[in-house]
C-alpha cells in the first residue's frame, strides 16, 4: 500500500472514529440520565462523591471503547471493501 493510500486510510478511520466518539459519548449520557434521572456528575466538581464520579467515569469509557473498537472493525472493513487494499493496521512505524 502506498503512502498516499494509507494516509487516506487512517484519516478515513480518525474521522469516523471521532465521530462514533462523539454519539458514543452522546448516547451514554442519555443513557445515564435515563437510568438515574440526573445529570452525569462531574469528576472534577469537588462535590460530586467518589463513587458516583467513578461510576460515571466506567460507563462512559466502557460505552465509547466498545463504539470504537465497532467503528475501527467497521472502517477497516469498509476500506477493504470498497479499495480492495488492506486497511491501515494504525501502527506508526519509524525508522532511524
């Protein structure tokens, strides 16, 4: 794969990694407020207990990881799919 294949790859794979990112974060938000009734509490607000701001913390990064592990399968077999070339493995490999 040529440097300029791969290039678009990998940005191809960041834009829809950001944007999963951003409804990933989106919907668990929602889904907070669904479960709790409440705002997500802040982890920086001194006020907010521990464990709440724990919780919060696990769920959203359980919520986004798992959105983009799905948006990286599906960008990597999206870009195999419709270039016929394999899919940037997102490794940075420098030479010295």
């Amino acid at each position: 794969m040529g440097a300029t294949n791969k290039l678009v790859g990998k940005i191809y794979a960041g834009v829809i990694g950001a944007v999963t990112t951003i409804v990933a974060q989106k919907l668990v938000t929602l889904a907070w407020k669904t479960v709790t009734g409440k705002e997500p509490p802040s982890p920086t607000n001194p006020e907010t207990s521990t464990s709440a701001a724990v919780t919060w913390v696990v769920a959203s990064g359980i919520g986004v990881g798992v959105a983009q592990l799905f948006a990286q399968r599906f960008a990597a077999r999206h870009w195999t799919n419709e270039t016929g070339l394999e899919a940037p493995d997102g490794k940075v490999k420098i030479k010295i």
